[in-house]
C-alpha cells in the first residue's frame, strides 16, 4: 500500500503541469544515445505516447548520424564534417536522404506506433514543410561550402498543424528542399528550433549525451535565464560544445519558444522526469 500512495503522490506533483501544458506543442529533438540503446528507444517512445493521451502535442524531431555513418560506409563513401557539420556532396546527400528518410524514420514512426500511438513520418520536402537555400555562410558569417546543407527560410506551420489537430504525431526528418527541386541536409538541432519558433511552441526539448549546463563546481544548473546564459559563457563556466547549444536554447526563447530544455537522454523517462517534476533533471531555459 505504501508503494501506491507513492505512486498517487507522483502523479499528483505531475498535476499541475499536466494541466498548464494541456493544449500546447512540445516539440523534442530525438539524438544521441536514445536513439541506440533499445529500452532508452522504447522510453522516450512510450513518453510521447503518454503525452499525446494526456491531451499535449508533441512533435519529434530526429538525427540519424549513426545510421547515415553505416550506410556511406557501405557504399564506401568517406564521412567528412566540417565544424560539426556534415559535408554533403551529391552520392552524401542521396545516402543521406534514403537513410533519414526512408529508414530511421520510419523505424521511429513504427516504434510509436507499436505503442498505441498514430504517428506519421515526414521530412521538409512534404508539402514544402521545410523550404531552403544552401548554406554559404557559417556561424560566424564567414564563407562556407559544405555542398548540399541547407538553410532554412520558411516553415509551412499548416502541414504539421493539421496533423496535431488530427490526433497525429509528427516525426520530422532533418531533410528539407528548395524552389528548384534539390534537397538539402540540415542539422537536426538547427531544425528543431527552426520548428519549435515557427510554431511557437511551448517547450523545446534536447535529448542529449549529457546531463544538462553545470556550474564551475560540476553541479547541474536546474533553471538558467537569458542574462545568467551569457554570463556563464562570457565567464567561461560554459565551455567547448555546450556553447552552441546553449545559445541555440537562448535563441529559441528570444523567438518565442516559452521553455526550453537541455536533458539527459540516457534516462530512461527523461521527457516526463523533465516535464513533471517539480525540479527536473536537465537544464531549463527561459526569460
């Protein structure tokens, strides 16, 4: 009896967020190991399930590098990055294209769907859900030519819209095209946001490798505003790899997104440990 009164009181703490969030997208970008390990695959699943049948719409967003890794070396094509990016010549982007697309996706959609779940596969191509140019210029402004990487300039917010109101989830591949017919291979994480603030969703989540922004002492920084986000940096408390992620999650909220998560994907339930508890186990960002 005591382990289900414990149970009770963790859906009650879980209460109050259900209903704040009870309407609104979240949007999850899906990486890292959770897309290697099969019970951390089967978790983070079954959370967004979960959080469809509570009445919250979800949208997934996925890499796929390891898959795309195996597939080139099969064809014997070198994988060649650039600043973290992959570079994309034409034979890579076909590669890219028919793994993104036509396998890691659709093993998402059929895993959801093994869980109850109406999910639905697509990429930026559909619709034009995701229209680019090719990226020519790096972070930092200077000239860049990674060959087939895209840029994205408009999100088609209807198509996936449509698709929540339906009672579906979406599952987005990182590919998107342009006006004249080419595709393009986009970072997952530059996608994610892209559609995150188009659709002004109400949260943002990263599933990462890591356990979120720590401070100079190691420990997890739970809550992190915009100021304190470039204090840390400018400080040097926020280092190497964290540093364009966390300043994708400030960019994020600056554009319109309410909350935005940096969490632990080798947690088995990191989504709803993150979402409904009352400090989370990742970093959260917000104004």
């Amino acid at each position: 009896m005591e382990e289900l009164i414990k149970k009770a009181g963790i859906l009650i703490e879980a209460l109050p967020y259900i209903k704040k969030l009870a309407g609104k997208t979240v949007v999850v970008k899906y990486g890292g190991n959770a897309m290697v390990n099969n019970e951390l695959k089967n978790s983070v699943m079954e959370d967004l399930t979960l959080l469809k049948f509570i009445g919250i719409n979800p949208v997934l967003v996925h890499g796929g590098g390891p898959d795309i890794n195996e597939n080139l070396k099969i064809f014997h094509i070198e994988s060649k990055f650039e600043n973290g990016l992959r570079v994309t010549d034409a034979d890579t982007m076909r590669v890219a294209q028919m793994t993104l697309v036509g396998k890691t996706n659709k093993e998402i959609v059929a895993l959801l769907n093994s869980k109850g779940a109406d999910a639905i596969g697509l990429c930026g191509i559909d619709c034009n859900l995701m229209e680019c140019i090719k990226l020519t210029k790096d972070e930092n402004g200077d000239p860049i030519d990674l060959g087939f990487v895209g840029k994205i300039i408009n999100v088609k917010t209807d198509v996936i819209n449509r698709l929540v109101k339906g009672g579906y989830i979406p599952v987005i591949a990182p590919i998107g095209g342009d006006k004249e017919g080419n595709s393009y291979n986009i970072n997952a994480d530059t996608v994610a946001t892209a559609i995150a603030t188009a659709l002004q969703a109400e949260k943002l989540i990263f599933l990462t490798d890591v356990e979120g922004v720590k401070d100079q002492d190691g420990n997890i920084l739970y809550s992190v505003g915009i100021d304190k986000a470039h204090e840390y940096i400018d400080a040097g408390v926020v280092t190497g790899g964290m540093v364009p992620k966390v300043m994708a999650c400030v960019d994020a909220v600056l554009k319109g997104v309410n909350r935005v998560h940096i969490i632990d994907g080798r947690i088995p339930h990191s989504i709803l440990l993150e979402i409904f508890t009352d400090t989370g186990i990742g970093t959260m960002f917000g104004e």
